[in-house]
C-alpha cells in the first residue's frame, strides 16, 4: 500500500538529504576538515531550522 506524501514529508526528506550530502563530503582525514566543517555549519542551521517549520508543533 503507498501512500502519498505531503508537501512538508517531501520538503523535510529533501533537507534530510542535502544534509547527508554535505555531511558525506567532510573527511576528518582532509587537512582542511576543520575549515569546511565550519563551512558548512551555516548552511546545515539553514536546513535545520527549515526542517523545523515543519515538524515542530
């Protein structure tokens, strides 16, 4: 049986995977690891806060 999913499911998994995107391309072993962690730290607060929205009641 599928289900449709609703606009907010959509929106929530596709932050869920630009965030598994972003995460998957930082390397602890990258002598730069540090610096595009911090990078990348605005942008993942962007997608956290978005998810947000639309999970917190």
């Amino acid at each position: 049986m599928n289900r449709q999913f609703s606009e907010e499911e959509t929106l929530v998994a596709d932050c869920l995977q630009e965030m598994k995107r972003i995460i998957n391309q930082l390397h602890i072993t990258d002598e730069s690891f540090l610096e595009d962690t911090r990078q990348e730290i605005p942008h993942l607060k962007k997608l956290l806060s978005e998810m947000e929205r639309y999970t917190v009641e």
